[in-house]
C-alpha cells in the first residue's frame, strides 16, 4: 500500500498516539513498522490478537509487563564473546523474570477457564529457564550492582572494606574531634584519590605528616593523609581492588552463563514486545471506547457511529458510514464546514486501522472491507517547487490514481473538479467518477457542484449524501445525511441575518429555475427524513417498553418454575420421610407376624409371596426426589425393548426372574415361580437366560418348617440380580423361622461380596453376620445371624 495515504490520513499520528501505552524497546520495535496490509488472514489474525487483547483489558486490567530496554545489542556482544557489565545483565534478568510472571499470568487466565484466539499461542513461544533467572536476580540487583551474594568471596571482601572504612573514620573522627581540630579548615572527612583526607590549613600542614593529595582554589586549604593512616588507607585500596577483580570474574562468569541461551532470551524480548503492543492496542481501545470490526468478505464497509480517532472523543459526531453493499459511490455535497473533509477522512483512516489490526472507534456490529490500495486527494495540493496551481496539483494526483485503480481499490476525493470553471470543474468530476465506476472502484467524494446532485440520482451503484445543517442556528450539525443531497442555504441564512426580504426575492427569481426546482425537492426531502426519524424515535421507544415487559415477563415466568420445583422438591422429600417411616412400622409388623408365627407353631397361615408383595407395594410409595423424566438415556432405553413370548425378564417389583407367556393388552402374563401374574412393560428389564446353578441342598430343620433351604448359593449370578434374590431369600428365610442362614458368594473379584455385605449393614432384621469357617468356604461365604 502506498505510504503517502498514510501521512495524507493521518496514520502517522495514530501510532503516536499508540507509541504512549508501550513499555518496551522491542513493542516500539513493533509499532516503527506497523503498517495497513491487504492479506486477509495476516489482517484476521491481528485483529484477533487485538480481541484478545480487549478481552484481558477488561477482565484482567491487562498484561503486567514492565519497561523493559532493548537487549539485543547486549545479546550481540554476548555473542562476540564480550562481557556484559551489571546495568546491562540487569536487563536480561528483568526479560526473563517478565517472561517467568507473564506465562503465571497466562496459566491463570487458562485456569480461570477464559478462552482466547490468539495470545496462548504467543505464550507457548515462551521459554523458561528458572535455573539462570534466579542466579541473575541472586547477583545483579535492579541497578545493576552485584551484590554481595553474587559469591562467597565477594561477601567477605566487602566485609573486610566495611571494616576498614569504619576503622579509618574512627581515626579521622577523632583527629577532627579532637585537640588539633583548630588546625583544620573544617571538621569534616572527605576523599581524594580514593583515599580518606581532611582539610588543614596551608600553615598547619607539617602538623600531621602524611601525603598531601589536592588543595582548595584559594590554596589556602590543603587535603592531608596524616600519616598514622597511610596504612589503613593502603590496606582498604587493596580490598577495594580485590573486590573490583572479584565483580569482573562475576560478571564474566554470568555473561558466559548467556552464551547458551542467547536464542531463547532473544525469542523471549521478542515475544514479550509482540503482548507490549497488543496489550498497547487494548488500552488504546479501551481509551476510544474501540471494538475491533468484522472483515466482511465482499468488501462491504459498514462502520456505525463512527468517529474520528484523532478528534476528542466527548466532541466528535458519530456518523453510520456505509459503502460498498447497495452503492460503490458515495457524493457529498453541501456547504463548506460542514464535515465533509472529516467523514472522507474518517471513512480512509478507520479502513487504514482496520487492516493494520486495529481497534476502531465504532459502534458493535461494524464491519470493514480489505483493499489492496487506498487512495485520497485531500486538502490544498498547490506546490510552488513544481510551480503548479491547485487544479493542476490535484489533476496530477487523479491521473495518477486512475492508473492505478483496481475493483479492490477505495478512493477518496475531496472537492472533486475544483479549483476551475464550474461548469468544466463539474463535467470533469462526473466522467472521473464514470471512470472509477467502470474500474468496480469504491468511491466517496465531496463537492460543491450542484451538477452531482442529479449525478448521484441518476447513476446506478451511487448515492448522494450531505452534512445537515441547523438553519435555526446557523451553524453544521456534523451529521453524515446519506441518500439526502446537500443545498446552498445562502437565502435562509441571509434572511436570518436580517438581509431585506425583497434583496432575497429578487434573488431567488433570478436564480436558474431548476437549480431553485432543486433545493425545493432537497428541502422537501429533509423535512421527510426528520418526520421519519421522529416517527422511528417514538416506534423505538415503545419497541424499548415492549422489550422490557417481555424481559420482566420472562424473568417471573422462571422463577415461577422454579419456585414449583422447590415446592415438589420439597414435597417429595416429606412424601419420602412419611413412606420410609411406614415402611419402618411395616418391618416391625412383619417381625411380630413372624415371632407369633413362631409362637402359635403355625407356619402356613400366611403365604410367603402375599408378605412379599404386601412389602413391594409399601415400597413402590417412596417418591423419586431427582426427576428422571428428563433423563434421555432411560427414555431410549425404553423406546429400544421389545418383548416377546419366551423372554426372560427381571421383574423390578418383585424382584423375581419370571417368563412372558401371553400380552394382555398393554401388560404380560409372567410365570414367577409356581405363581401367573400380569405385568407392566415397564415394570420389567430383559435379562439373559439364567444358566442352571449347582446348588448343595442341605437338611431343612424340619419337613414341616419351611420349603425355603438355609443356603443361598449366588456363585454366577451378576450382582444387581443377586441382590434381588438376597433380599427375597431374607424375607423369605426370617418367616420361615431360621436363626441363621448361608449366603455362598464366590471369592471372585470380591465386588459381589462386599456388596452383599454392604447390604447386610442396614438390613433390619440381622444381628450379625461373618464369614464361614475355612472348611466351609471361607470368605467365599457369609453366615447371616437373625435377630
């Protein structure tokens, strides 16, 4: 793309504007060769680094990055094998520890679950390397000083420095202090030449002996080493060079511990330059109050409430601007400071932003094209160098442009055929926009010629538009009119001004009559537009009203539903605690019916299957609390069952393996045992045919007391269907009058055995139960006690 649209739109001063949220050398780096591309998916993918970049700004308040400098000249040196000094080391420390914090910062915006397009990306190109971060951060503070933990030795030198500062002061102090301070200048220790001196007068200065290292500009002050410290100053210039060796060894030593990794920190400054400028893009959304635009891809432009990025925000006039769909040519015409200038260059610059990825101050639904070249004549191009007028200037720009003009170009011209005769001025412009018109180019102009006004009614794919203008006021509204053609409002400003009303008459007569036919029918046109919009603005708001009612509407009818469900809820739940105390007091009854059975000696007076079902039918009164009408699994289920005669089946409420023998109706006869009952389908489950178990009878108590053995053998059997026998064969074995029964389980996998004891737990009827004795299985049986 051309680079003079960018200063001719202002581009340039975007990027200033967005050179102030970044922090680093290497996102400046990034801002320097930003520029508007026409690849799609280069676009596509910006602009989604750009979302995500709005998405953590709202959320997060942005990514924590610091100022960090530019470090790849000090990678450079690294790389000639130079050593790097603390300041510069320092750097380094501060990308990896930023790099460290950075990918922290991403690991919680995955565990807070926030989806993102384009930022995980970046931060799996991150590398880590803890081991030289944190030696780094032991031995170079933010300064850039080392520090004493950078070594043992260096710790003990500067000890050893400390030690001979203090001694050497303790001296000095004392001379200050003491009887010959009326000897000195001023009772003060200072330094020259690295070393420890006081002030003694010029008179005075065999008085203390030593070395004599400056004097003052009056020469009457000389700096003296006395003597009695020449030593010790001596002694602490040794430590200071033994400690300025040891930081060139530490130094060296970290600068080579780089070499390695010179790649990935490089990477690393990169990485984090690239979120610099994206978390830049962000607050500078966040600023405009931006949104970041969808690519439409026929090339449609449609920003809503648009405004200029370089206007202030509180001031500028948003405006819908479309081109594109139902019209490639936009003609605004009208008076001068009306904003036709600034909508031209508002509709040039957001496209410009747009394909350099981004935000733009527009409404949420807006869309942008993308263009190959963009191009604007814009402004007074007179030139003096090349000694052309403004016509000649401009003339120059459009054959310029025409040459180059594609269907994938958007062109920008303002004051179209100006700066000549009108009627010449206004025949050129008409066949420029013929041209670009046959060349499929997307076109907004801005002229005075009234000529285009009946251009734009009369050419297929063009529209006329116009700045409204408050002839109450006198003064432009900065409102974009489109499909309303701009008209002189010379005759009701003058009026308003005073102007006598005949002056204005004789005007208008002599005015072209067509051109007056003209302003009529705009004037007509206008006022239809504001009756219209006054009518759209009422509709609105009972549209805004009806919205609201629904909203309110809705949010009763929920909580409606799910005040009935908690009441269910809460029904069901006292419905549960009423059945479970009756199925209590009915457990109790049985154990009584089962003692006086015992008592009377008569066993046959209740028939075992009429307890069972009298417990089942108890049973079946407990209510769902979940509600399983909804579960889609169970409806399919049973939707996929299909019965037929022969069929084994599991019927639920009993328990029981039964037989189908016949449909009656809706229902089944099953055999279950020696009885015939009639069954709902869905009261039974198909289950496989039952293989024949090896079962050891033993002896009955007695022939009288009960047809039901004392073991139960389940070896075989899958666990649901052995629980269901469990609980029969209990109820069973109680009224029979059994102290203890055999339950034989099988060792297995140990899944059937835990489950029966499981059960046993909470039977009511038990006492206590273990495994048989070793000869009798072992823990592959279980010895159930009654109570």
């Amino acid at each position: 793309m051309n680079t003079r649209i960018l200063t001719t739109l202002g581009f340039d001063k975007v990027k200033q504007l967005l050179s102030q949220y970044i922090v680093t050398a290497q996102g400046i780096d990034e801002l320097e060769v930003l520029a508007p591309v026409s690849d799609s998916t280069k676009v596509q993918s910006w602009l989604e680094e750009t979302e995500d970049g709005l998405k953590i700004q709202r959320l997060r308040g942005g990514i924590p990055i610091p100022k960090l400098e530019n470090i790849r000249p000090h990678m450079k040196r690294i790389e000639i094998g130079a050593d790097l000094n603390g300041v510069e080391l320092a750097h380094i420390s501060r990308v990896l520890s930023t790099a460290t914090e950075v990918i922290r910062f991403f690991d919680d915006l995955k565990d807070s679950e926030i989806e993102l397009l384009r930022l995980f990306d970046w931060l799996e190109q991150l590398v880590v390397l803890p081991e030289l971060n944190r030696k780094l951060k032991e031995s170079i503070d933010e300064d850039g000083r080392v520090t004493d933990e950078a070594s043992v030795e260096l710790k003990m030198i500067r000890n050893n420095i400390r030690r001979s500062e203090q001694t050497i002061r303790e001296q000095l102090d004392s001379i200050v202090r003491g009887k010959n301070a009326k000897y000195l200048s001023d009772a003060i220790v200072t330094m020259r030449n690295e070393r420890y001196v006081i002030p003694v007068k010029q008179e005075y200065k065999s008085v203390f002996g030593g070395v004599v290292h400056d004097q003052s500009a009056s020469g009457q002050t000389l700096f003296i080493e006395p003597k009695q410290i020449v030593d010790l100053n001596n002694r602490l210039r040794q430590h200071q060079i033994a400690e300025r060796n040891e930081i060139t060894r530490i130094l060296a030593e970290l600068s080579a511990a780089l070499v390695p990794h010179r790649k990935d920190i490089l990477h690393n400054a990169y990485v984090i330059g690239k979120l610099d400028f994206i978390n830049a893009k962000a607050r500078f959304g966040k600023e405009l109050n931006a949104i970041v635009p969808v690519i439409n891809p026929d090339n449609h432009i449609y920003f809503k409430q648009a405004r200029h990025p370089l206007l202030a925000q509180e001031k500028a006039v948003p405006n819908d601007i479309s081109i594109g769909k139902d019209y490639q040519a936009v003609v605004i015409t009208g008076p001068n400071t009306g904003g036709k200038t600034i909508t031209l260059k508002t509709l040039g610059l957001l496209q410009l932003m747009g394909q350099a990825g981004l935000p733009l101050p527009v409404g949420e639904e807006s869309q942008m094209g993308i263009f190959n070249e963009v191009f604007a004549d814009i402004g007074d191009e007179q030139s003096i160098e090349q000694s052309l007028s403004t016509f000649s200037s401009h003339m120059t720009t459009i054959v310029d442009v025409l040459k180059k003009v594609d269907e994938h170009s958007l062109v920008l011209f303002d004051e179209l055929g100006a700066g000549t005769d009108p009627q010449e001025g206004a025949a050129l412009a008409i066949s420029i926009l013929d041209a670009l018109g046959a060349k499929s180019a997307y076109v907004m102009a801005t002229t005075h010629y009234p000529e285009l006004k009946v251009y734009g009614y009369n050419r297929a794919g063009t529209i006329n538009a116009s700045m409204e203008f408050d002839v109450d006021t006198l003064s432009p509204t900065y409102r974009l009119l489109i499909g309303v053609p701009g008209r002189s409002n010379a005759f009701e400003i003058s009026k308003r001004l005073g102007l006598d009303h005949g002056i204005i008459e004789e005007a208008k007569q002599i005015m072209d009559g067509e051109s007056q036919d003209l302003n009529e029918m705009i004037a007509d046109l206008e006022n239809r537009r504001k009756m219209t919009e006054t009518e759209y603005l009422e509709v609105r708001h009972y549209v805004d009203e009806a919205e609201k009612l629904y909203n309110d509407l809705k949010t009763a009818y929920s909580y409606f539903f799910d005040e009935r469900e908690k009441e269910m809820t809460k029904a069901r739940k006292k419905a549960n605690e009423l059945v479970e105390k009756a199925e209590a007091e009915a457990s109790d009854i049985i154990s009584d019916i089962r003692k006086m059975q015992l008592t009377s000696g008569n066993q046959g007076g209740i028939k075992e299957h009429q307890l069972i079902d009298a417990k089942t039918k108890l049973a079946q009164l407990h209510q769902e609390e979940a509600a399983l009408e909804k579960n889609k699994v169970l409806k399919k289920a049973k939707e996929q069952k299909q019965f037929k005669v022969g069929d084994e089946v599991l019927v639920k409420t009993y328990g029981q393996r039964g037989t189908l023998l016949r449909k009656v109706g809706d229902e089944w006869q099953v055999q279950l045992g020696i009885l015939k009952m009639t069954v709902s389908e869905n009261d039974m489950t198909l289950v496989a045919p039952e293989k024949e178990p090896k079962q050891r009878v033993t002896a009955i108590r007695s022939s009288e007391s009960s047809h039901v053995p004392n073991q139960l053998d389940l070896r075989g059997k899958r666990y649901e269907e052995a629980l269901a026998e469990v609980d029969q064969y209990l109820d069973a074995a109680i009224l029979a009058g059994y102290p203890q029964v055999t339950i034989v389980h099988g060792k297995g996998t140990g899944a059937l055995r835990t489950g029966i004891t499981d059960y046993l737990k909470n039977h009511r009827s038990v006492s206590s139960f273990e495994f048989a004795p070793a000869n009798q299985g072992g823990n592959g049986a279980t010895i159930v006690k009654f109570k």
